[in-house]
C-alpha cells in the first residue's frame, strides 16, 4: 500500500550559506494537485527553493515536513535538474535504472524505460551511450528517467532552459499528461509563457523570499507586487 507524502509543509524555512540567507523564511504548503510554476529574478531563490524541498539542501532555520515515512518520502519523488547529471550507461538503463533498485528485472526495467522514452518523444538510438546525446535529447531522457516511478512530487528546476520550441512543446505536454495522472509538479521557469500556459498556481519569489503565491488567473489579472509586474512585463529591475 503506497500511502501519500504529500501535503510538504515549510514553516520560517530559512537557508542560510556563508553568513549570507539565500532563501527565507518561506512558509508554505504543497497539497493538493496540478502544476505550480516558481517565478522570480536571477538569484532570487528558486534552485535553492526546489532542492530544499526535494531534501537536497541543509536548512538553517525553521521545519519542513513530508508526511509519512523516511524511505516513502525519497522513494516518491524526483527531480530534474536544469543540467541533468549523465551517467556512464546506455540512454535505456540510465531510464530503467530506478527500476532496477526497486528490483525489478533488467529486461521488465528495459521495457518500461522503452515506453517511458517514447511518451517523452525520445527518438534516438536508446543502445547509445548518454554522452552522445544533445542537450535537449539530456532533458527528454532526465524526464523520463524522473516520471519510470510515476513519483507524487516532481520538481523539475527550468527543465526547458534549453530547448527549442518543438522541445519545450513536448515536454509541456508530457508535464500537462503527468498532472493529469495525478503527479504534483513544482516547476521553476524564466518563461513567462510557459508559466502563463502550465500553471495552475504561482510562486513568486524575490531575495529569497516568498512575496507572491495563489492561482495563476489571479498572479497574472493583477500581480501585488511591483517586483511580480515588472517580471511579467519583461521590464528590467533597478
Ligand atoms: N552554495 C551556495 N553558497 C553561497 N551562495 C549560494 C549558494 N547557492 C546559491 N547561492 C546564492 O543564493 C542565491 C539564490 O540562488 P538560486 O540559485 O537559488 O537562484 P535562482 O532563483 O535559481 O536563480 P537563476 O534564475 O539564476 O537560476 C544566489 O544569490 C546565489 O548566488
Ligand atoms: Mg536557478
């Protein structure tokens, strides 16, 4: 019986590098379904905030809790970095690996890194060694690879940074499908359009601090911020 680990609660999350707070506090609450964008400036906290969540950063001050039980809360979610970190392995076993450590048999991994690959519109050689692929090729089979659990959580750090616009469709519609199956997805993204087309609610962060969050209907009708409008705007900050 999977048992959920969601809702994720931060309470005056702070994390703190050097003397200097990069994030916080934050106090917020990750329930319930669908897509939420992560918004902000260069440097405002976003990386920070996502691997905080995901349990990769040590934090400085205030609690963050999952529900459930340790090996759940790791084994239910996953991440892709906005450059995804290669193995030495084939494309297929890079994909199929996670079911491996869960124990299944190499060839039942096989074929499900096979499916995997075809949703994310993976077309390539899947026998060839990952460090032949291109970069958006990287980001199609990192998806893959983070969805062959169909994890509770996904975070996913400007997954399309890099990717053309044929790409950045693909993986849009895989995130949407995802969703739909019932995956909550945390996404950070500089693309106000992706966040305009993906979101169903926004957070908005500046110098590390949370100072918008709520549907994305309302961000985008009237952002309360003048840091969020000039963002929205493609204005430069002063
Ligand atoms: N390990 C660290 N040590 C010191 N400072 C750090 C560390 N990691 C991040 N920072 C700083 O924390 C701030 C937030 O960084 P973060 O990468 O979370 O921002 P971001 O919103 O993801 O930016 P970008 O849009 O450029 O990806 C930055 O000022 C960054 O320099
Ligand atoms: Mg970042």
């Amino acid at each position: 019986m999977v048992s959920p680990i969601l809702p994720l609660t931060l309470d005056e999350v702070e994390l703190r590098r050097q003397g200097k707070r990069i994030l916080g506090p934050v106090t917020y609450r990750l329930e319930g379904e669908g897509i939420t964008i992560v918004m902000g400036p260069n440097g405002a906290g976003k990386t920070s905030l996502l691997r905080c969540m995901h349990g990769l950063e040590r934090i400085s001050r205030g609690r963050m809790q999952w529900r459930g039980e340790a090996d759940q809360i790791r084994a239910r979610q996953a991440f892709v970095f906005q450059t995804p970190i290669l193995m030495r392995r084939s494309v297929i076993d890079c994909i199929a690996y996670p079911l491996i450590l869960d124990g299944l048999s190499r060839r039942e991994a096989r074929k499900a890194a096979e499916r995997e690959a075809d949703m994310v519109g993976l077309k390539v050689t899947l026998s060839a060694p990952v460090n032949v692929l291109s970069g958006g090729e990287r980001q199609k089979m990192a998806l893959a690879r983070a969805l062959i659990r169909a994890p509770e959580v996904l975070f996913l750090d400007e997954p399309c940074a890099n990717l053309d616009l044929h790409s950045t469709a693909e993986i849009e519609r895989v995130l949407t499908g995802a969703r739909d199956r019932g995956t909550r997805i945390v996404m950070s993204t500089h693309n106000v359009g992706q966040a305009r087309r993906l979101a169903d609610d926004i957070l908005f962060l500046s110098d590390g601090r949370l100072i918008e969050s709520g549907s994305r209907d309302a961000f985008f009708a009237g952002p309360g911020t003048p840091e969020a409008r000039a963002h929205i705007n493609g204005d430069l900050l002063p």
